[in-house]
C-alpha cells in the first residue's frame, strides 16, 4: 500500500521515553514535530507516534504545551487536517528472537532469586548468632558484689545558705483574685515568715549531721514590703509604707534570733540589698538608690539590733553589688535582681540573666564570681552559675497580668561545699502544705 513503507520502522518501547530530552525550548518542540511531518507527511501525529519518532519527552512539552494537541496544532500540523492513513501492523516477532526473549526474563528472574536468597540467608546467620547469645545468658547467673557504704569522715566543711526575699508582707491577695489558687494577709504572712526560718532551721539540723557547718548565710535580698510606687497597690495594701516596713523588721528580727537560738551556728553571715519596692521615689534611682529605700534603714537597724552578738555580721550593700567570698576561692555575688530586664521571652530568665551575668563578670575579671544570688522575679530557679529565689507572698494579681506561670510560695536553701568548691545541695523551703 502506498506510504506504509515508511511506517515499517520498528517503534520504539514506551521505555526509551525516559532516555529522551526532559528538557526543551518551545522553537525546539515546534521544529521537531514539523521535521516529523516531512519524514511521515502521510502519518497522523498523535502523542504515541510522537513518543516513537520525537526527540522530547512528554516532560519537556508540557512546560509550554498543556495539551500534545496544542503542539501540533500550533506546528501547523493539525492531524485533523491530514488524511488519515492505516498504520502498517507491527510484523510478527520470529520463534527465534521469541526464545532468546524468554530465556533473557528467565535469567533475570534467576538473578533476582538470587539476591533475594543470598540476603534472607544473611538475616538467617545474624538471627542464629543472636539466639546463641541469649541461650548463652540463660546459663550465667548474675555475679553480685558488694558495695560498701559511704561513711561520713568528719572532714566535710559546707557553708549554709538561706535566702529570704519578695515578701511583699503589707500586700493583700483575694482568693477570688488569683482563682483560688493563693491568698494572702498580715496572718498569712506572719506564718509564712515562721515557715521559712523554722524550715532552714530544720535543713541545718538535717545536713549537719554528716558534714562541718559552722557558718550560716542569711541573704536579706529586697521587697520586704509593697510600697506605694504602684496606685493600685498603695489602695490595696493593709499598712502604710512606714507601718510596713516596721512589720517586716519585727518578721525578720524574729526569725534571726530563732536561728541564733534553735542551732549550734557559730556565724551568722547577713548580706542586706534593698529591691525595687521599698524606694520612697516613684522612679527607681541607680546612683540614690540606698538613700531613697526604707529597707536600707531597715537594715542599718537590724544590725543595730545585733550589735552586741558576736556571731552576728551585717553586710549591707552600699550599691547594686555586694560580694562574699568563701575558703578563700569561691566568690557569691549578691543584689536584689531588678537591674535584669527580662521580657518574658520563651526560654524564661535564663537567657537574660546569664547575659547580665556574662557583661558583669567582664567589668569584674579580678573577682572571679562563681555564683549569682538575687530575687526579684518570684520564681525558685536552680541554675549552675546562679540561684533566682522565690517568693513568700506567693501567686498574685500582678502575676496574672504578666501572664506569669504559678508558683507556690518558697524561699531558697542551698550549701556550698569546700572540697568541690561549688554548690553541692540546693532546695526550696515551701511555705505552704
């Protein structure tokens, strides 16, 4: 028949489309269909024909082409418009080339078998190995041996340290206030300043036991009372500023000669840092601060008070930074905590604080500080370079607001100790059951 002549090309497998070009410009695609219209003029060009005579792939047409129809519409040849001619059938395959085809798929067949058996007989030598392993330990016993217990030497030295900070003792919490989950008054504050001594009282009798404690840090770190720097406070609040902080002397006079009396303390250490809350300014001073804060007169009588004791030392800071230094190495530095801004970020005032701390040590390389100590913030947190104290008021109004995350009332308690040169032992004192 005239013109199959041309068609008796053997077409090429559906396979041979991931060897063509993925890739093309549309000129490209546009002149390798017309270069097929002169090879077959008589041929209709649809997308099969095109994947046995074309250069492309179908990848490379539809970036330009949503449709094969498109193409060769747009080529100019249009099969609607071609005569359409009857394909020759593909001539029958010979038996010869039939068998030399089976025989090649069932070589390949052998081959995978192959692999396929190799590694099931690879799974099966690791499976039998691991079976003697357990067989093996069902025939061994478990070898015990002693271990003795430690003995306490006698040489352990430790200094104790209590942390009393934000007790806020003037201010009032409803229950209605913080759902339920805390209240707060002059009684309640009165028998949460016992818990707090009566719990490090407890602690030193406690850990003394087994370790030489003979020196007691009572750090005295701000915010005893509210003040009125705040309206809603100064309306709230049950005392006056000055009625205030004469109530939380009392607290505090109290509770330190508990601890004179109720423990075998040969030094009583007191660090003093007045807060942010005791200022008699509305705005927070720096190069002032003392000299505005009613609890730096505090605690200028505090120590009045225990003059005559000579286990009794008073250290009351004259600026934001006070320093102690322990066995002559390890050096604790003091301050109340509100010259950290913290913006309530993600990860909490970890991040602020060790920033502060970090510039702080690189102003004061010859101290060497091994340990930070301050309040404000009202939350117990245990660091390795630091302790954050909490507070006694507990969860409040003001809390809610800062969307803050609640936290039971409690105080810090940690030892320091002399062999390690670092902090061994730290735990909160809670002040509530």
């Amino acid at each position: 028949m005239e013109g199959t002549s041309t068609l008796s090309k053997k077409p090429q497998s559906r396979t041979a489309e991931s060897h063509k070009r993925a890739t093309a410009s549309r000129d490209q695609l546009l002149n390798d269909i017309r270069s097929i219209r002169k090879s077959f003029p008589n041929a209709v060009i649809t997308r099969d024909f095109y994947r046995q005579q074309g250069k492309f792939a179908d990848k490379a047409i539809s970036l330009y082409f949503p449709k094969f129809s498109d193409l060769v519409k747009e080529a100019g040849c249009d099969p609607k418009s071609t005569p359409s001619v009857e394909v020759a059938p593909t001539p029958p395959m010979p038996v010869a080339d039939k068998l030399t085809l089976e025989r090649e798929k069932l070589a390949a067949k052998q081959g995978d078998s192959k692999k396929l058996l190799d590694a099931a007989l690879n799974k099966l030598q690791i499976y039998e190995a691991e079976r003697e392993i357990l067989l093996g330990l069902e025939d061994k016993s478990v070898q015990i041996y002693d271990i003795q217990p430690k003995m306490p030497t006698g040489t352990s030295e430790a200094v104790a340290f209590m942390i009393a900070s934000d007790h806020h003792g003037e201010e009032r919490v409803l229950s209605t206030d913080v759902a339920g989950l805390n209240e707060f008054n002059l009684d309640i504050y009165a028998q949460r300043n016992d818990t707090f001594f009566k719990g490090g009282q407890r602690l030193w009798d406690i850990l003394r036991k087994d370790t030489h404690i003979k020196t007691l840090v009572l750090a005295l770190l701000g915010d005893f009372m509210t003040g009125s720097i705040h309206e809603d406070s100064a309306e709230s609040n049950l005392l006056p500023p000055s009625e205030a902080i004469w109530n939380a002397e009392e607290k505090l006079t109290s509770g330190i000669h508990f601890l004179l009396e109720n423990t075998d303390v040969e030094e009583l250490v007191i660090p003093c840092h007045s807060g942010n809350h005791a200022r008699m300014t509305k705005k927070q001073r720096h190069t002032t601060e003392m000299g505005n804060s009613l609890e730096h007169y505090m605690y200028k009588h505090l120590q009045k008070h225990f003059a005559s004791d000579p286990r009794v030392k008073f250290i009351i800071s004259l600026g934001y930074h006070s320093y102690l230094t322990l066995f002559d190495k390890y050096t604790i530095r003091f301050h109340h905590g509100h010259n950290i801004k913290y913006g309530g970020g993600v990860g909490g005032i970890t991040v602020p604080v060790n920033k502060a701390i970090n510039e702080w040590n690189k102003a004061e390389l010859y101290r060497n500080v091994s340990l930070d100590v301050f309040g404000h913030f009202h939350q117990y947190v245990n660091y390795g370079n630091f302790v954050c104290n909490g507070s006694l008021i507990g969860y409040n109004a003001y809390a809610i607001s800062i969307k803050a995350a609640y936290e039971r009332p409690q105080q810090a308690f940690f030892l320091v100790s002399k062999k390690f040169m670092s902090k061994t032992m730290s735990t909160p004192i809670f002040l509530t059951d």
